[in-house]
C-alpha cells in the first residue's frame, strides 16, 4: 500500500465509524424517543462528519445522516407520503456564522440589510397538518422528511389544534408546519405521574412530546399536555401564497391556528443579532424549552430565488444557543463499523 492509500482507507474508516455512531443515536433519538448522548455530543459528531465530507467529497455516501432528514418513521403507524418534503435546518453556533450566512444571503441576493423573519427554534418535534377546505383531515410527523407517521388521531386530542379553520372560505387545500412541544411545567407534572406509577421518567419535554404523541393509543396522548405552535407551509391550493414568513403567520393566527408571539421582522445581520441576544437573555424564563433561534429570508419571492440544499432550504438558519449539557457519564461510544 502507498502512503496515500493508506490515509485515504483511515480517512473512509473514519467516515463510516462517525455515520455508524450518529446512526446509532439516530435510532435512539428519533425512533425510540429516548436518547443516549446529549445533543451537544450529537452535534458535535455530526459537525466533524460534514467536515470530512466536505474536505473530502468522495467520502460522502447518498446514505450518509447529512445527506439526509431525521429518522425513520415506526412501522405500526400508517405511512403518510408528504406532498412537499419537511427539512432540516443548517445551523450555525456562532457569531461568525450568522455573519457569515448573512453574507452568503445579501450576496447571492444581490442587496444588503436583507429583511428577515426571526423566530424561536422551539425544541419539539414537527408535524405537518393537511386542512381540506378549512377541516383537519390528517397529522404526520416528519420521519425521514419523504414519509412520516399518520398521528391525526393524536392530534385531534391537542386542544389548541383547531379541528376547523376559522375562516368561512378556507383554501381547498393547506397544509401548516409546526412544532408539536410539552410546557416545561407539564413536563415535570408528567415526570411526577409517571414516578408515582413506577413508570419510565421522560428524559426532556422534548421527548416526553413525541412520546406522546407517537402513542398508538390516542387516549394516552389525550391525558398528555401537548402544544404546537405553527411556523411553516406545506402544500396550498385554492388561496395565493402570503407575500412573506410574516405574512404567513399573520395568516395562520387569523384561521386560529396557535403561532408564538416572539418573533419579529429584523434587517441585516445586526439585526438579526439584537433577536439573539434578547431571547436569549429571557430563555429561562419563558414557559417551553428553545434550543436556539431560527432565521428566515422574510420574502417569500427570495426564499425561492434561494432555494435548497440536499436536507435543509438555503434561505434560513438555526442559531442554537451553546451547549448547556455536559457529559456526565463515559459513554460507550464503540461502533460497528
Ligand atoms: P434541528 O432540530 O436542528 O432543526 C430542524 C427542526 O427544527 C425542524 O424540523 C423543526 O422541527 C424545528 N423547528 C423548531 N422551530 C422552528 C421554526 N421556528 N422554524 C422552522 N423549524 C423549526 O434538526 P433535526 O434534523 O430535527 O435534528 C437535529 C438535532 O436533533 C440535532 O442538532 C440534535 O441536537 C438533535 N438530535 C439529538 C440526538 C441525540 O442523540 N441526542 C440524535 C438526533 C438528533
């Protein structure tokens, strides 16, 4: 063997150990609902993976976890074949990041002081709900954003999900992207029902949240706490489209349906930056967990002339805030390779 080659085997070696383990949390996260590694440690790996991959493009497998949406959906759900296909989001952790996307934006966008639409990155799970002429016929979750799980009768037991459209002529066909998330409170009121049942306590209300609401008994999920707030559009038909994210939850709160109140309309990069740092500061404070913030182009128009990359749209990024969780334990991280 050459020098070279030998590099390029431990570099492939590499590559498929990190696909291997991210694999591995994958499954835990997404498909057992209950995690083995912070999220921290999670995105750690997944970060040196795409590093690798983009050092060295040959090593990027049409399997590999960047490539790609989330987990699988659970076989004992029915499959429910999105029309238009539910992301991920890039994200970045710092400053540097943001001023760099916000370059890459007002660059490509041929304009500076680019208006965005900046909201909060609510720490749940998405779901997209189909309303034909104004009435809920079906809820997925996200799975592998091709297909997901058909949870509709879970989701008619959230309370704040309206059943109708509060419009007396609703689109033919509007399909609203949310987070489905579990107050921090109702969290540990759950976590103490369970303890007193010597049930399994929830690791976060993250995952108390999609538990939940992945239970194949809908009375189950009706005794859980469970919110959504709206932030995106699948499919539209019968109704033109909002001019701006803005817009589109403008609209969304005038059918009814539950959309967070902290977002704001911000120009630039110090704009987005002064979001930042605000919510930040009030995170502890607010009554559901936020595990960053998101960045959105605000023109709908620009949004498409952006468009997408392979797993997430290029018109918008997740600023997550640093990691609070440490490991505490030595995790066994052997893989299979
Ligand atoms: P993501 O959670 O980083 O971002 C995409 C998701 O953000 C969307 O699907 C949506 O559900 C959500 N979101 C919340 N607020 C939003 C808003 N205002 N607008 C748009 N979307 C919003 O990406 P992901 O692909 O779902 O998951 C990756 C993350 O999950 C990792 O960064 C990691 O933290 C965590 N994870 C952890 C483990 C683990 O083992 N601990 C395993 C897998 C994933």
């Amino acid at each position: 063997l050459f020098a070279g080659d030998q590099n390029s085997v431990s570099l492939a070696e590499q590559a498929a150990r990190l696909r291997s383990e991210i694999e591995r949390y994958n499954i835990a996260y997404y498909v057992l609902d209950a995690p083995i590694v912070p999220d921290s440690e999670y995105d750690r790996l997944f970060r040196q993976l795409q590093e690798l991959e983009k050092a060295h493009p040959e090593l990027v497998v049409p399997d590999s976890p960047t490539q790609r949406v989330g987990g699988l959906p659970l076989a004992q759900f029915e499959k429910v074949e999105h029309k238009i296909p539910m992301l991920s989001l890039q994200n970045g952790l710092s400053e540097e990041e943001v001023a760099a996307f916000d370059k890459r934006i007002s660059d490509e966008l041929d304009g500076e002081n680019v208006e965005y639409e900046a909201e909060l990155k609510f720490d749940g799970l998405a779901v997209n709900l189909r309303y034909e002429n104004g009435l809920l016929v079906q809820a997925a979750t996200r799975g592998d954003g091709t297909s997901g799980e058909n949870i509709t009768n879970n989701i008619k037991t959230v309370r704040t999900i309206p059943l109708r459209l509060s419009d007396l002529a609703p689109p033919e066909v509007l399909e609203v992207r949310g987070e489905v998330l579990m107050f921090k409170k109702d969290f540990h009121d759950l976590n103490r029902r369970q303890r007193e049942n010597e049930q399994k306590e929830f690791v976060n209300p993250r995952n108390a949240a999609a538990g939940s609401l992945r239970q194949l008994d809908s009375q189950i999920t009706a005794t859980r706490q469970l919110r959504f707030f709206a932030y995106g559009l699948g499919e539209l038909k019968g109704s033109p489209l909002p001019r701006s994210q803005s817009a589109l939850l403008d609209w969304f709160v005038q059918l009814g349906i539950p959309v967070c109140d902290e977002r704001k309309v911000v120009k630039g990069f110090k704009g987005l930056m002064g979001f930042f740092n605000r919510i930040e500061e009030k995170r502890e404070s607010l009554p559901y967990e936020i595990d960053g913030v998101v960045y959105k182009v605000n023109s709908i128009a620009e949004q498409q002339k952006l468009g997408f990359i392979s797993r997430a749209p290029r018109f918008a990024i997740a600023h997550k805030f640093p990691a609070q969780e440490v490991l505490t334990e030595v995790l066994d991280i052997d893989v299979q390779v």
